[in-house]
C-alpha cells in the first residue's frame, strides 16, 4: 500500500510538470502569422475634388509576397469637404489571405486638411477582413470632416 501511495504521488507531480510545460509553452512561444496573411506593402496616389460632397480617383501598387499587383482606386465622401488635393499615401495592408481579398470596397470615417502642403493618413477595412493604414503628404487646399467609401480593383 506505501508503494502505491508514492506512484500515486509521483504520478500526481508528473502530471503538474507537463501542465506547467505545456503553460510555459503556450506564453513563451510567440505567435506566428501564418504565410498565407503575410502583410503587403501599399503606395497610392489619389487626386480628391469637392464641395460637401467629394469625389476621387488614383492607382496604386500592393508589394505582397515578393510580387507587385497594380491596383484602382476610387472614392466618394459625404460630410464637410471643402478643396482640392493631390495625396501621396503609403503603408500596409494586413489580413491578406489571398491577393484578391485586396480588391473591394472600404469604409472609413475621419478629418483631414492641406493647405498648400499637409500630412494625411487613412483606416480602411474592407468585408474580408483586409485593413489598410496609410499616410503621407498632400499637396492643394482641402478641409475634410466626412465618412467615405473606398473601392479598390487589381488591374489585369
């Protein structure tokens, strides 16, 4: 009966050994992501026009694993928008599972000025889970206070 009472005891600090192993590796270990939502590098000139309402256009490059995939984009914004500006806007795209989860339409809600020359930066998210965070100068004479809607396409 002694013997069995010391493997029950053995047995019971055996088991609290590999359960805190298994805890050490679960905190000590970093995540990972996983190749497949890899980040991908982003560089967009748009052009924006209007009054109250404002309107968009311009291209970009996405540089996702290793190759470069020229992309649209266009937008309308609805709010206070007031000018004209050139932006020259750079960043990253995350949660990209496939290149074509890039493409579709983004949401956004923020302000924004240039007079003359200005910084700008923009949050984007689209229904697949893709968020984009850019920023970099403009140039012209805006003032923005709107909530706008983005659509990105790849080019062929």
């Amino acid at each position: 009966m002694w013997r069995s009472l010391e493997r029950g005891k053995a047995a019971t600090k055996l088991s609290a050994f590999r359960v805190a192993v298994i805890a050490l590796f679960a905190v000590v270990v970093p995540e990972t992501s996983s190749l497949g939502q890899a980040a991908g590098y982003v560089r967009v000139k748009f052009v924006k026009a209007g009054l109250m309402m404002g309107a968009g256009g311009g291209s970009g490059v996405l540089s996702y694993l290793g190759r470069d995939y020229p992309f649209r984009i266009s937008g309308l914004s609805l709010g206070v928008t007031a000018g004209a500006s050139i932006i020259r806007l750079e960043g990253w795209a995350s949660g990209i599972r496939e290149v074509n989860d890039f493409a579709g339409t983004y949401s956004s809600a923020g302000a924004g000025g240039a007079f003359v020359g200005g910084l700008g930066g923009i949050h984007l998210r689209n229904a697949k889970g893709v968020v984009i965070e850019l920023q970099g100068p403009r140039a012209g004479m805006e003032f923005a206070a709107n909530i706008s809607r983005i659509a990105i396409s790849l080019k062929q």
